[in-house]
C-alpha cells in the first residue's frame, strides 16, 4: 500500500515505457516488505536539470539513469564514485544528507554472465558496437576481465575521437582502439567477444540488428555475441550470431545484476537477487 510515508525510488530516462526495472525492483520491495515504491520517470533531454531539482524537492531517495541521461547527469552531482569517473558515466544515483551521489554499477551487472564461462580473456579481443554510457561500462569491464585488445566502433569520427581521448587510465587506453563502421569486416574475424551496446534492435523496433546478415557472418563459431538490450529476447542481433554457432548472451542477467547493486546501495541491506530475477521473467513473458 502507498502511503504519505512511501519512499521513491525510480529509473529516469528517455524513452522508459519499455522498462523491466519497476517489475524487478517492486517485487524486491514487496519481498522485503518495505515502504518504497519504483516508478518509470520518462524525462526529456532538455528538461534533465528541471527533474532533477524536482526530484530533490520530493526527497526521492535515489534512481537509475538510462539513456541518454548516464553521461548529462554528471555535472548535477555532488559526488561521483571513482569507477564512475573512470567510466565517465553514471546509471545509480542517491541522496547522501544534503548531496546527491552517483556511481555505475553496469560494469557489475555486465561481467556477472561472463565469470564463469571458459574463456582466456587474457587473449581475448573485444569489438563493442557504440561508443555512449553503456559502451564507456563495457570498456571498462573488458579492461578489468583483462583483455587486451578493445575495439570501438561507430559511425561519428569526431565522436570516436572524443571517446578515445575520454580515457585517463593508462590500463584502458593501452588496450582502446576506436575504428569507423567500415572497419567492421576486418574486425568482426578477429572478435572473442562482440557487444552491442546501441539501442538498435530494442523493442519497438525488433526487425531491427546494428550489423546485416554478411557481417555477422564473419564472426568466428567459437565467439561470445552479447546484446545489451533484453528485449525483445532474443534481438535479431543473438539470432543472427546464434545461426554462426556463437554463444548468445542478452541484457536480462545484466539488468538483474546491476539492479540488485543499486537497490543494495539505496536500502542498505542484502536483496533478494532470485526474486528479481524472476520478476524479470515473468514481465518479459507477459510482454
């Protein structure tokens, strides 16, 4: 039940109608019987500064960022934590007394699927499609899995640029590479890990993949094909990878992941992982 006492928690971005995060979220709320409640907050680029002071006027506890707000919110905080900085990016915001605080916890969310699988990431090659917030937590994970060669591909030149000379950590910008998109046929060969991280194939545009039917097929049978997006699951991007004998990974155990380290900041207490999980689930199937 909502009352006058209700605390609010809530994922902030543009658009955010097709958000799994309130089912997941809610469900951990409701398991652990607290008074909070996570609510969608779609808000336009150009009205960032306005809803974030409003936010702060309502005494919200804390919430998510999405696209495309992880890199525009940074000015706004009081304080970010050092992987924030270093990723340049921030998806986790909460209020610290007065100050408002922000962090990422992407870098979580995207390694959990990968840690156990049977890979020597210390040869690995990385080809990341994109180059916005999401793109900025994947270079960093890959960094920290220990591969060492990272590509970036995009179409902007200028932006590629920007990206690469982003970087101040001689750990990542030894490995970085930025290349245009007409790069790819050189490169997909040579991918052990291929990540999407641009929204092109998200729902509700499902036909939709960031590489055609030749590209992908130069990606070698034995790579790991990882979409950011969840849904729809799986993209046309994992089908197209899966007919070449990749290993298929989406955004759900992502999501979960980095979710659950978000709640875990707000309530300052273990949450139930499972429960997400599974509320997760439940909400793609009735999609």
């Amino acid at each position: 039940m909502i009352t006058g006492k209700t605390k609010l928690l809530g994922v902030m971005g543009y658009p955010v109608e097709h958000s799994m995060s309130p089912a997941m979220h809610n469900a951990a709320i409701a398991h652990l019987k607290l008074d909070y409640v996570y609510l969608p907050l779609s808000v336009k680029p150009e009205a960032l500064t306005t809803a974030f002071a409003g936010l702060a006027a309502i005494n919200c506890t804390g919430f998510n960022v999405t696209i495309p707000h992880k890199q525009a919110i940074l000015p706004l905080l009081s304080e970010i934590s050092p992987v924030a900085q270093a990723v340049g990016a921030v998806n986790t915001v909460w209020r610290q007394g007065d100050a408002w605080v922000g962090t990422n916890t992407d870098i979580v969310g995207f390694l959990a699927p990968l840690q156990d699988m049977n890979c020597d990431w210390n040869s690995a090659v990385a080809l990341i499609l994109g180059y916005g917030g999401a793109a900025r937590a994947v270079v960093a994970a890959c960094a920290q899995l220990g591969c060492p060669t990272i590509h970036v591909i995009g179409r902007n030149l200028q932006k590629l640029q920007q990206f690469s000379a982003s970087w101040h950590d001689a750990d990542i910008t030894d490995k970085l590479q930025v290349h245009v998109w007409d790069k790819l046929p050189q490169l997909i060969p040579q991918a052990t890990l291929l990540v999407n991280t641009t929204p092109v194939g998200m729902h509700p545009h499902a036909e939709a993949s960031p590489l055609s039917v030749a590209e992908m097929m130069l990606l070698p049978p034995n790579a790991i094909a990882y979409d950011l997006i969840y849904t729809p699951s799986p993209t046309q991007f994992l089908q197209q990878a899966e007919k070449q004998g990749a290993i298929a990974i989406d955004g759900r155990e992502m999501l979960v992941q980095q979710g659950a380290a978000a709640l875990k900041i707000w309530l300052q207490q273990p949450v139930p992982v499972e429960v997400m999980r599974r509320a997760l689930q439940q909400q793609l199937q009735r999609e």
